[in-house]
C-alpha cells in the first residue's frame, strides 16, 4: 500500500475527528479535507475506520517514544519515571485539548482504537515496572514481593487520576515525586563523623 501521503491523510483525519467525531466522520470528509477525491483516498488506507486506527497508533507511538527516551535517558529514577508519565499524560491532554471528540482516541473502550491504548499502557507499565526494579523499588506498605509492578499500577493510577483534574500538567510533577517517597528506597547517606568520634578514634 502506498505510504508517501498516509500522514496527509491521517492529519485530515485528525482534522475531521475534531469537528465531527469518529462516528461521523467519513472517508468523503477526509478527502475533502485534503483537496482530493475519495478514490484517493482509498489508495492509503482501506476506510475510514482504518485511517482512525493509522492515527491511533500514531499518536500513541509518537508517544511511546517519548516514555522510551525517558526510560533510557541515563538521569536519575525519579526523573525517568516522571518522565514516562509525562508521555501519557500529555497525550491525553494534547487530544482532550484539541476537542471533546479526539479523546476517544485514548479511550481504552472504543471500538477502533481500545486495544491500541491498551497495547500503549502496558508498555508503559513495563517500562515502569523495569525502572522500580533497577531502584529497588519498597512498593506499597514496603512489601518485596511484586514491588515494582505494583509501584508501576501505583503510578499509572495516578496519572489516570490526574487526566480529568483541572491543571493537571502542573500537578503531575508534584505529585509523582510524593508519590515516589513512598516508593523508592531512601537514598543512602554515609554518616558525617563527628568530632568527638574523630578524636575517640
């Protein structure tokens, strides 16, 4: 299948989703946003619930690509995992910003795309569950067992919590590093010797 203008059809995609929803957008609006006929169209993609599920899993592996970065970044724990959650959070917020029609597209429930978000949250939660485990991560009530992956469902449930809030961008820092307190091992400090232990010595 021809690939040099599927992105021009997935933003006249994007572009329509916004105005009229995925149930009402159609292959026709699609190629009038692009100027072309519908038989056009059709040479990139098989209709227009295959183009929404091209634009699903664009969004969310440009996503994906930022929450890799992050993971792989080489910058400490806490920064890293921020920053995998900064990767979900501003996809949702980027798409619900955009119109209430797009959020759809991060709707774990929709028909078109559901299995894509789903797809896209696991891999995340791998990527956090692999990150408390390089930390050794105390996990909730400071169990050992299955840590990490339970400090990976802590933090996704928080950013899941923090998509509907008011201001949630400016939410997100503060409260991942809260959260992380509780999750991750103190860091370990040497203890300064006194003088009185210095002169004892």
């Amino acid at each position: 299948m021809a690939t040099d203008r599927l992105g021009d059809v997935l933003d006249a995609t994007y572009t329509c989703l916004t105005r009229y929803g995925v149930r009402r957008t159609t292959v026709d609006d699609i190629a009038g946003e692009m100027g072309v006929s519908r038989s056009a169209v059709y040479q990139y993609v098989r209709g227009k619930d295959d183009a929404v599920r091209r634009l699903a899993r664009r969004l969310h592996d440009r996503a994906l690509e930022r929450a890799e970065a992050a993971a792989a970044s080489g910058a400490p724990t806490a920064e890293r995992v921020h920053g995998i959650l900064a990767a979900k959070l501003g996809l949702v917020l980027d798409l619900v910003g955009g119109s209430p029609h797009t959020a759809e597209l991060v709707d774990t429930k929709a028909r078109l795309s559901g299995d894509i978000c789903d797809a896209f949250t696991e891999r995340l939660r791998e990527l956090l569950t692999a990150q408390f485990a390089a930390a050794g991560a105390r996990g909730a009530g400071g169990a050992v067992d299955g840590a990490p992956a339970r400090a990976a469902d802590i933090c996704l449930a928080l950013v899941i919590g923090l998509e509907s809030t008011p201001d949630a961008a400016n939410l997100l820092r503060p409260a991942t590093d809260a959260l992380l307190t509780g999750l991750l091992p103190a860091p370990s400090t040497t203890p300064v010797p006194s003088a009185t232990s210095l002169r004892n010595s």
